[in-house]
C-alpha cells in the first residue's frame, strides 16, 4: 500500500481525508486532468462531498478505465477516499 492510501486508513474524520484527497490531488498537472475536467470543470476538493464527486467523475472517463493510463491511479485513490468517508459515516459516534 502507498503512502496516500496509508494516509486515507490514518485519517479519523471526513475533513482529514479531504485534506489528504486534496493534497494528493495538488500533485496532478492539470494536462493529466484534462480528461476529466473536459476543459470546463475544477477539480477541487473542500470536503467529503466533493471527495464522492470526484471519484464519479473519475470513474465515468474512459482513461481511468485502462489500468495502464495515469488516470486508473488517480480513480483508484478517489475511490478508495470515497470509500473511507463511508467508512467514517457509518462509524459509531463517541460520546
């Protein structure tokens, strides 16, 4: 496991792995982006929510799909990010 998915398991709430999501994302030349961002769209990350959009955005690109593109990387983590935030949801609250 790389260190940005250890970093999505370390994180205890949805604002650490947005800030995790969003730091990895800061990585990305927005070229390697273009497939996803079709010219128009920002491809940021506030907060949880946006964490769930981006990895539907990321999986509906075919370029995502091909294990070989750059891209495969990229949904790969955003799926993983949105599958941690349920993760949290779902988790008891302390008292």
């Amino acid at each position: 496991m790389n260190c940005w998915h250890h970093e999505l398991e370390q994180a205890h709430t949805e604002d650490d792995v947005a800030r995790t999501a969003r730091e990895y994302l800061a990585l990305w030349a927005p070229r390697e982006l273009e497939p996803v961002t079709m010219g128009w769209r920002e491809m940021r990350v506030e907060s949880g929510d946006d964490v769930r959009l981006l990895r539907t955005w990321l999986i509906a690109s075919p370029e995502a799909g091909d294990p070989g593109a750059s891209l495969h990387e990229l949904a790969g983590y955003f799926w993983h990010a949105a599958e941690r935030i349920e993760t949290i949801r779902r988790a008891p609250r302390a008292m």
